[in-house]
C-alpha cells in the first residue's frame, strides 16, 4: 500500500510534496473545513467501518487525486469502480431539460459510484471534483471481493443509502429523485421521492402498508423495496432456449418451516418476496444475469436454472456468502413470523424443456439433495441461516480446488436415501443460529 495512503486519513489534506518522498518524511495534515450539511452530520461510510475493514479496504484500492474541476466520471459512462474521498468535495448533478442540475456534495469520508458498480450499470449522475481532491480508488470486482471478505459492510452500505433517501429536501446532499414510480411490483422504488430503477435493491419493509396501484409523490416514507421476480411463464412448446439439452447449473431452493401453523397467508407471502429479492440481489452482485436464469416457483421454494455460458463457480463464490451475509441481516431485522431458514442444492447436469416447463434426471437429483433427511435434521439442529448442499460433481469441481473465499473444511459429506434414490452430497451452514428457534 502507498506510504501516502497510510499517513492520512479521510478528512486530512496532505502537504505539497517536491522530489522524491523519504520514508521518513511524515506531513503534517493539514484539516479540510467541509460546510455544514445540517444540524447531525453523518459517519459517512469510512467512519462507520472498523479498524480491520479500514485495512481490508486500503489493501484493496490505490490512491489517486483529481484537481480542481476536474470529472471523475460523466452521467451514463460504465461504472467500473469506486471511490473513496478522503480529503476535498465533490458535486453530484444531473443534466436535464439541457442544463446541469445540482443534486448532492460529498465529502471526506463518502464513498461514491459504489451503487452503480455493484448493479454493473451505467453512471446515473455526473461527479465533478470542487477543489483538490484526495481519493482512493477500488475496481468493481476488487470492491466485490472487499465485500465478500466482510460481509458486515453491506450493512453500512444499507445504512448509507437509507440516510442518503431520508436527508431533508433542503440539504444539498440528497440522493437524485429523477422520476415517480408508477407501478409496484418486480422492481425498486421509493415512496416520495423516487430511487432511480437501477438503485441496489434493498428491503427495508417488503410490504408497506401505503402500497397501491399508484404511489403518490405527496409524501415522503424513505421505504425501499422489491418484490419477487417479474412472472415468467413456462415454456412454450415453439420455444426452444439456447441451453436446452445442455449442462446447465440447477439450484433449488426451499424456506425451511415455510407452511408452519404459528404464519398465516400474510406472513408466507413476506417470506416468499423476501426470498427472491435476496436471491436476486446475491445473483446480481455475483455477477449472474438472473433476466438469463430459467425460474419456476415451487411454492415454499424455486426452480433456477443458470445457462451453461455462467460458470457454476459464480454459483458457489461469491453468491453462496452473499446470500448468507443478506439473509443474516433480513433475520436480525425481522419477526419472529417472517424469519426463515434457507435450505440450497446445487448441481449440474443436461435440462430439457417439455413444453410445460423443464425435466431431466439432473433436476431430479438436485430435488432428492434438498430433501434430504441428514441436511434437513443439520440445519434445524444447528440453527444457521442457510443450509447448502452441493452434489458431488460441484464440490469436486468447483469446491474442493477453488482459489477464492470457499473453505472446503467446512464442507461434510452426507449419504442417505430419499425415496427411491441414494443421494450423495457435501453440505454446509452458514450464518449464526437465529435469534430464537423456529418450530
């Protein structure tokens, strides 16, 4: 890591250097002013990461500066990194109706574009640099792995963008509201004023009560939310899809306890929502088209099938630690009713449309690896989030020789017999036990 970067901090700005720096040379900083953005000023996201995050961010990026006026990036450009501020302001504005239009200042501390980067969309404002400014800089795919070692900041990531929609309509630091959403249901929107359709999506409360056809615009309830996936019908018999007859990744997916008799109709259906909007979620930052995936709804669960140009690694790492990092936090946050348990199977193997939706012998296999009774009696006697098993094939392949953040060890081989068939599988918990037992 630069020398420059450890001997500053955000909020500090460093003194003109000349030659070349001496390793014992040290500047003194010298403190930034920033105008007051209102009566409470926010941590801002580097304030609120912790000692070992701090480390683990700096060791990721490198350190940059932009001059006075100078565009770190234009309104539509591809995000393909992010950027911490650690000394000096930048203008967030967006062009309409043919002239420039002043949305937000950021500062020491903010980090920007993190947004766009995760959804791997384009620019949805212009930032341009108010005087010299100090920064470091991480690619979108170093800052997936940043996340992916430390799950705990998708909740500070949470936390920001909350503040960030929730500022006063005075405060120049708001977050850009281009146009009302009209419709509820299969995307992301804001009641007031609205998020963009690209923003992350987040579930602060998957069902608000003001929910209608039409969301007024009168009042301002900072509620983010996405429902499950647009419908998809089943296959036609004229369709044929690129992947049919192929080796394509099956995962199955079931919420442990679903039809419970302590929930009512109300609560499954909260459960379900939230199920697909953290797989969703934990498919887009990995890096897996989910508008590619084959889905069908299976009632307590789903059917996705990945098409075969997706490596089934992506399905395992980093998905598998996004999706238990979202869910963990889905649980700390929720009831008791609408907590949940999440079982996941995973295999490969040749799927075949039939007109009526999708078979295979594969299919089968990844259904009886769900059902079985030895992972089904580890996850509710330990208690974990969520539960995965991977056929033997995926933890050969893909597990036991991956170079990321898997950890093979923590896998435990499973045999048993699920119906009429022997299964094989290699399974894993993760998360910690929930905050009381579900029955």
């Amino acid at each position: 890591m630069d020398e420059h970067v450890r001997d500053h901090v955000p909020g500090a700005t460093p003194a003109p250097c000349t030659g070349r720096r001496r390793k014992d040379v040290h500047h003194r900083p010298r403190r930034t002013v920033r105008p007051a953005a209102g009566p409470v000023a926010r941590p801002g996201f580097w304030g609120s990461l912790t000692s070992a995050q701090r480390a683990g961010f700096l060791a990721a990026a490198r350190p940059t500066r932009y001059t006075h006026g100078e565009v770190l990036w234009h309104e539509g450009d591809i995000a393909d990194h992010v950027v911490l501020i650690r000394s000096g302001r930048v203008r967030v504005s967006v062009r309409r109706d043919g002239r420039e239009r002043p949305l937000a200042t950021r500062g020491p501390g903010d980090i920007v574009g993190e947004r766009a980067s995760l959804r791997l969309r384009r620019r949805s404002a212009t930032i341009v640099a108010l005087e010299d400014v100090h920064a470091v800089v991480m690619t979108t795919r170093e800052f997936a792995g940043f996340l992916t070692r430390y799950p705990e900041v998708l909740i500070v990531l949470e936390d920001e963008l909350y503040e960030r929609l929730t500022e006063p309509r005075g405060s120049d630091t708001r977050e850009p509201a281009p146009e009302p959403v009209q419709a509820c249901a299969g995307h992301v929107c804001l009641h007031g004023p609205a998020t963009p359709p690209y923003a992350a999506p987040v579930v602060l409360d998957p069902q608000p009560p003001c929910c209608g056809p039409v969301h007024g615009t009168h009042q301002h309830h900072a509620v983010l939310h996405q429902y499950g996936p647009r419908p998809q019908s089943a296959l036609g018999r004229g369709e044929t899809p690129h992947w049919a007859g192929q080796n394509c990744t099956i995962m199955f997916t079931d919420i442990a306890g679903y039809s419970g008799a302590h929930r009512d109709d109300d609560d499954r259906l909260e459960m379900k929502h939230s199920m697909y909007a953290l797989l969703q979620e934990a498919f887009t930052l990995s890096n897996v088209p989910w508008d590619a995936c084959y889905y069908e709804d299976r009632g307590d669960g789903a059917l996705v099938v990945v098409p075969p140009e997706v490596p089934t690694a992506s399905l395992v790492d980093p998905l598998i630690a996004w999706l238990a990092a979202r869910l963990r936090r889905h649980n700390r946050r929720s009831s008791e009713l609408v907590r949940f348990q999440l079982r996941i199977a995973l295999h490969v193997g040749p799927v075949t449309p039939d007109g009526h939706g999708v078979s295979g012998w594969p299919l089968i296999q990844t259904s009886r690896l769900l059902d079985a009774g030895p992972f089904k009696e580890r996850l509710a006697t330990g208690g974990a989030d969520l539960g995965f098993i991977a056929s033997p094939f995926v933890y050969e392949s893909v597990i036991a020789h991956s170079p990321g953040h898997v950890d093979r060890t923590a896998y435990e081989p499973m045999t048993c017999k699920v119906k009429e068939t022997e299964v094989t599988g290699w399974m894993n918990l993760l998360g910690g036990p929930l905050l009381r037992p579900l029955t």
